[in-house]
C-alpha cells in the first residue's frame, strides 16, 4: 500500500515511519466479527420460506376480482 502511495498515520495525525506493521494478534482480539459473530440467519430464512407460499394462499383466497 505505500507504494501506491498510500500515507499510514498515528492516531495523532503525524505520518508513521517505515516500516508499518500491524499487531495481528491484537486486531483479531478486537474484531467483533470473530468474537462475536452474527446469529444463524437460517431460523430468518426459515420463517421467510413459511410466510411466502401464506401470502400467496392467501392473495388466492381472497381475490375479489376486482
């Protein structure tokens, strides 16, 4: 990233020196998205597939002809 001129800063604004390193072992301690990784979606996709075949029954049955 430096080569294509990207300019890595501290918290302060000043310009880091080379060479940059990230602390992996602490970014991945930080990460919410592994330590606390969103809830199963199959129970939202479950209900999903439950209310769509209903409200096609249900548009059937109470179709008026208008």
């Amino acid at each position: 990233m430096r080569r294509a001129g990207v300019e890595f800063r501290h918290p302060d604004g000043s310009l880091r020196a080379d060479p940059v390193t990230v602390d992996f072992a602490r970014l991945i301690r930080r990460d919410t998205l592994i330590n606390q990784p969103p809830g199963n979606l199959a129970s939202g996709l479950d209900a999903l597939a439950w209310v769509e075949p209903t409200l096609s029954l249900l548009q059937r049955t109470l179709y008026f002809g208008v």
